[in-house]
C-alpha cells in the first residue's frame, strides 16, 4: 500500500477544508502584500549563510502563490527586494539576481497551470540584463492569465514610487496637460506602478519587525497589518489562513464611526 500516497491525499483533503471554511467565515482580502522577512536569521539560527534562508524562501513564495489563487485572493504583491536592497554585500546581492533567474525558469510552468500572471513594480532598469529578460519572458508567457495577479516589487520602494509619480504629474502641468487644481488623490494613484492593482486589504510582515520598511507607502493608508514573528522560510498556507482570520475579525471603518455606533446615533435621533 502507497502509505505516502494516502497521507498525501489527506492532507490535501484537509488543507481543502481549511479553504473552504476559510471562505464561509467571512469576506476574502482581494489584494494581499507581504513584506518576506527574516530569510537571514532563519538561516543564522541553522548555522548556515544568508542565501540559504533565501533559498529556502522560495518554497514559501511557491505555496503561498498556490494557495493564495486556491481561496480566492486576486491580487498578491510579494516586496522581494528593496531599493535599499542594493546596499547590501555585492556577494549577497549576485547570489540573490541569480536565485532570482533561477526562480523564474523554474517557476514559470507552475505559474501557467495555475492560470496566474505574472506582473512587476519597481526601478527594473537596475535589474541585470539576465534577469530583466527572465522576468520579461515570465511575464510575457503568463500575460493571459486570470486567476491571480502575482505582482514581484522589485528594486522598488515607496519613496520611489511616489518620487515618479509626482514627476510624471509635474511634466504633465508643465506640459499644460493637467492644472495644478486638477490634482486629486486618485490623479495621484493612476500615475503610482500599482496603477492598475487595487490598494492592498491586507499587508502582512514576518519576522516581528513592526514597519512598512519603504513599502507600498501611499497604497497601505488603510490596510489591514498583520505582524507575525515567523521567519519567511517557515511561513506557509497555514500561516497565511491565520492572517486572513485576523482581517475577517476586524471592521474596516476607512476614518468611519463603529457600526454599531452609527446604528445607535441613528435609533437616538429616531426618539
């Protein structure tokens, strides 16, 4: 008897459950983006060198894109490397553009079956050739896909992305294209890189570090935050079901009184 097999199989019944329960309790994060930290320390406290912890990370984007299409999520946004990312040893900085190739090659076919598309935001210019290719490549082979929306930040930063937007709008009123009077929070939103994905719902961070670290700055005004202490490499499915819990707990007020408060001002203004 395939022993393997069966577990395998039960568990993939169990995990389905999950979902569907999961689905059943309340309203699904259409955006969800995570800050992936803690690849380094994970990888220290095994006694072994940085990279290994990226690595390892890698498996986690895997089930996370899984099961993210899997209950429903339309939009994840994954922040793999910061601007100030580039600050960092030039050893570790090559050891991570080639995990990145090699991570797109792989993953692409996966990506296909699972009808998900594969999109990037960031300062790509600075990416080396090879691996501006494999992610133009990624991206061209996944372009009609509908499931899911994979969105890597890469080389990017929040500063940044409202750097270009504001720069963008200024030639636009130099160019007499737009009035100053014309500028509105939504004018300023169509000109960021999420242009065309939705604010995030939910961001999560791991590690247990609390800040945004440069990271969707103008979109998360009012996303839901979700802190965990787990490292990146060890957050997976079950993890993840664990943060949209917590966002199904809470009610999004958006700068709005309670519910329940408004209800009650309106029965007050009845007697």
């Amino acid at each position: 008897m395939n022993t393997a097999g069966l577990s395998s199989k039960a568990k993939s019944t169990e995990d389905q459950d999950k979902q569907n329960l999961l689905k059943q309790r309340g309203e699904i994060p259409q955006h969800v983006a995570i800050i992936m930290d803690g690849n380094g320390r994970w990888a220290k406290n095994r006694g072994s060198v940085r990279i290994f912890g990226h690595k390892a990370g890698v498996d986690s984007v895997r089930d996370i894109t899984e099961s993210s299409a899997q209950i429903g999520i339309k939009h994840l946004t994954l922040y793999a490397f910061s601007t100030e990312n580039w600050d960092r040893p030039k050893g570790e900085i090559s050891a991570l553009m080639k995990l990145l190739v090699q991570s797109l090659r792989s993953e692409t076919r996966k990506l296909n079956e699972n009808d998900i598309r594969l999109t990037s935001i960031g300062e790509l210019d600075r990416l080396p050739p090879t691996c501006r290719k494999e992610l133009e490549d990624a991206k061209s082979l996944t372009a009609g896909n509908s499931r899911m929306e994979l969105c890597l930040a890469l080389s990017y930063s929040g500063r940044w992305d409202i750097c270009q937007a504001m720069k963008s709008i200024s030639q636009k009123v130099k160019n007499g294209l737009l009035s100053p009077d014309e500028i509105t929070d939504q004018v300023i939103s169509t000109h960021l890189a999420t242009a065309n994905i939705p604010d995030p719902d939910l961001i999560i961070r791991t590690s247990g570090e609390f800040r945004l670290s440069n990271f969707l700055l103008w979109q998360s005004a009012y996303s839901e935050l979700f802190i965990t202490d787990t490292f990146w490499p060890d957050f997976r499915r079950n993890e993840l079901y664990e943060a949209i819990e917590s966002y199904q707990d809470r009610e999004r007020r958006f700068g709005k009184v309670p519910s329940h408060l408004s209800m009650e001002e309106s029965s007050v203004g009845m007697r």
